[in-house]
C-alpha cells in the first residue's frame, strides 16, 4: 500500500471489506493524520447503518470471551462485524492485545470481522475523540454490528454509554459485583445485563440482587425498555444466542421507539462539542506561544482585569483566528 493512496481509493476499498484499507483509515483517524478532516469528509455519506454495542465491566467479567462468541454467534447469521477494543490504560495501539489475540484468533482469517485495538490513555478526552471516528470507519465499512469492548474503569463505562446505541453490562456471580454495579449507577445505563460465568455458584443469587435492583430503578425511568437479564457461560457459549435475541429486540425497540434518533443526536452533539473543544484548546496553545496571554495575566496580577473578563479577551481572540 502506497503513501498516495487517495482517501477516497481507501474509502471505496474499505466499502468492498479490504481489511488492510479498514485498518490503515482507523490509524488516520486515531493518530488525527493531516488528512483526517479528508478522512471525515469521505466517509460522512456512507455512515449511520451499523448498531453500535458498548460491552462493559469489570476486568476479567468475561468481556472478550463474549464478544468473540457473539462474533462467532453474528457471522452465523451472516452479518458483518466490526470489534473495537478499547483500553483507556494501555499506551499500546494497533494490533490486538495479547490475550484478546488468543480469543479472536478465531475469527482472524474471516474476511467479515474487523478487529482492532485502541489504546485511549494519552488522549486528551480519552474515548471521546478518536473512537467515535474508529466507529464511523467500520461503519462506512459495510459493518452491520460493530461491538466495542471498555474496560470498565469508572469514567470510560459512562463514555462507552454515549457511543452505543445498545449497551450490555457484564456481571460476574458473587463479588458483590452486582451490588458495586448499583452503586456506580452503572445499572442505569445497561440495556442488556448479562451474568456471565453462571456456571459458578452465586448466579441465581445474582440474578435475584439485579432483578431487584432493576425494579426499584424503574419507578424513575419511565422508559418502555426493561432491561432484560441473560445469563450466558461465555466460554462455552451457552447464552450467546439468547444476548443475540435480546440485542435484535433492542435495536428493533430503539428505531420504533424513535429513542435511537435521540441517542444519535445527542452522540453527535457530544461529537462535535469534544472536537471544538480541541480546537480550542490548541488555538489557546498557540495563543500562549506569542499571543495575548501573557499581557493579559499582567493585568490581572496587577489587578486592571479580573480573571473572568480576561478570558472572555482570549476567547474573542481565539474565535476570531
Ligand atoms: N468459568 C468461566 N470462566 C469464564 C467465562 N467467561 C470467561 N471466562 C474466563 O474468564 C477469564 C477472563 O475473560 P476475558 O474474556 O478475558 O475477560 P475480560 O472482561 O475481557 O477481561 P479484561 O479485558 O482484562 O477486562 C478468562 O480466563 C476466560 O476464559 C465463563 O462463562 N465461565
Ligand atoms: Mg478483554
């Protein structure tokens, strides 16, 4: 693959499931390439098709070994499927991590699956900027499905809840996982809950906590959408079947509901507000390099401007660059 490939060659390879054309967009976008507005432009007219699904949960709840099976689950029904994993942790990119390797290996030869990993630590907004533009390449891909697993660590599950049009929290018996899970209001945001590892004791228990759970939230959701509750044994594949059904019964309910439409709106909103963000956010950078800053703090120290008054001065010289 030449460096002079056009976006647009890349974008129609991309549509005809040239993975190397896939992966080589997602590093445009995720390293904001000079020719990412390009890349953004090119692949505008062919998103929005894709059900996107957050996984989330604690490490080790069985994240990778479910979305591999409802991979596999997916391909069956001849669907194509895109997998983001994403880790707010790791400063690695690109290639799987080592033990997703092992689980997805599965699924490396199929021409109908995109893998890839994203490591988000170093991102300033961590999820909120480069993964959404992974997710519109595997969309513009031809993606029916595209599956994004987090690690949950606190702020990345709510981040994760903002990119998908369906999530599914992963609960492990005992643990009091289900318990911590209410607390986090992490229970809020599910769609689908799953008690994985059911094979191990305390499952019925667990079902029960989080049935209960979920019945004292519903009071003050008023959403038509219950939450279901799939116990699955992921490294077995027991369940996956019954996680594809409920994921089928919420896209269905989402686009009759008109519920996707308002989370896609408000998706884009955060989307286009976390890029101007940036943007501002460098053109203070370059301001701070010979702009007015430094004049303006003297003010301030010496008491001529207040704080609040001097960055709306900065802001009308930033916005008017
Ligand atoms: N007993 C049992 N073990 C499981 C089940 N599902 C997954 N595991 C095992 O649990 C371990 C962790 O699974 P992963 O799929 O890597 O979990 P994860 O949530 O992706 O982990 P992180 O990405 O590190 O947060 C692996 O050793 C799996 O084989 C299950 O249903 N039952
Ligand atoms: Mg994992």
């Amino acid at each position: 693959m030449s460096r002079q490939d056009t976006v647009a060659d890349l974008v129609t390879r991309a549509q005809d499931s040239d993975p190397r054309a896939v992966a080589r967009l997602i590093s445009m976008v995720e390293d904001a390439s000079p020719r990412l507005r390009e890349v953004a432009a090119a692949l505008a007219p062919y998103t929005g098709r894709a059900q996107v699904v957050g996984l989330t949960g604690s490490p080790g709840v069985g994240k990778s070994t479910s979305t591999s099976a409802l991979v596999s689950a997916m391909r069956r029904q001849g669907k194509r499927v895109g997998v983001l994993a994403v880790d707010p942790s790791s400063p690695f990119s690109g290639g799987a991590l080592l033990g997703d390797r092992v689980r997805m290996q599965d699924h490396a030869t199929d021409s109908g699956v995109f893998i890839r990993s994203m490591a988000t630590r170093g991102h300033l907004g961590g999820l909120s900027w480069a993964t959404p533009q992974a997710l519109r390449v595997l969309d513009a891909a031809g993606c029916d499905v595209v599956l994004v697993e987090t690690v949950g660590v606190g702020q990345s599950e709510i981040e994760v809840v903002s990119l998908a049009d369906t999530t599914v929290v992963l609960i492990a018996p005992g643990m009091g996982d289900g318990i911590q899970a209410a607390k986090a209001g992490i229970l809020e945001v599910a769609d689908i809950l799953v008690v994985n590892k059911a094979d191990r004791d305390g499952a019925d228990q667990t079902v029960r906590e989080l049935r209960y759970m979920l019945s004292l939230g519903e009071r003050s959701t008023g959403s038509s959408w219950k939450a279901p509750i799939v116990r699955t044994v992921a490294s077995r594949g027991e369940g996956i079947d019954d996680v594809v059904g409920a994921l089928d019964e919420h896209r269905d309910w989402m686009s009759r509901s008109g519920e996707r439409e308002r989370r896609r709106q408000r998706r884009a909103e955060a989307e286009i507000e976390a890029i101007t963000l940036e943007q501002v956010r460098t053109r203070i950078g370059d301001v701070r390099g010979g702009g007015n800053l430094p004049e303006l703090a003297k003010r301030v120290v010496a008491g001529e401007l207040d704080p609040y008054a001097a960055a709306d001065e900065l802001m009308a010289t930033v916005s008017s660059r």
